[in-house]
C-alpha cells in the first residue's frame, strides 16, 4: 500500500526547454486531462502529480508543448508511461527518488 502510495504520488516533472529557471511566482494551476495536480511553473518547466490515464496525458502534455517527462517515482508503471510518452513524440526519463531512504544531508545546509 504504501509504495502505491508513494508511485501514485510521485512527481513528473515535463521540461520544454533547457532555459534557466524563472522565479516560480509566475506558476499557475491548470487541468490536464489524465493528470492530477498540474502545474505550469513558466514557459520551459511544469510539474504534475499522479497519471490517473496515460491516454489521455501523453497527448495532451505533447500538445502543450512538453519534450520531456521526468519520472521522480519509477517503480512498476514506468514501462507503461515510457511507452506511452514515446509514443507521444516526447523523451522518457526516470530519476526516481524514494523518500525513506532519501539522504537529507545534503539538503541540510539550507
């Protein structure tokens, strides 16, 4: 259960471009269909919570103008989405990051 959890709550993370990031005060909520929690941060980067359907996602992010999706939860659906995003004329990338073994370290100078 808790690893459906946290597959289902794991972030995607579509790039349109390799352009610096913009200050995220400019970032707006917006539906997607087949994507819970999308978000348009500015016009290179936009973030988006669970695929509640591929079918629907992939063409839509495409349509948008998406080029990339990055996979912060991998897990057993990644072949699934990778396939339909390829499909879509978009890159497929997983950088999945579990936060029970996450090291905060890091993080921790901030």
């Amino acid at each position: 259960m808790k690893r459906n959890l946290l597959r289902w709550s794991g972030l995607l993370v579509m790039l349109a471009g390799l352009p610096a990031l913009s200050s995220a005060q400019n970032s707006k909520r917006l539906t997607v269909p087949g994507i819970n929690n999308f978000w348009f941060v500015d016009k290179t980067v936009s973030t988006g919570g669970s695929i509640t359907s591929r079918d629907l996602a992939m063409p839509a992010l495409k349509k948008r103008g998406i080029r990339t999706v990055i996979d912060l939860a991998g897990g057993a659906e990644s072949g699934a989405e990778r396939a339909a995003t390829e499909a879509a004329g978009m890159k497929y990338l997983v950088f999945a990051i579990n936060p029970m073994t996450l090291d905060p370290h890091p993080s921790s100078r901030f």
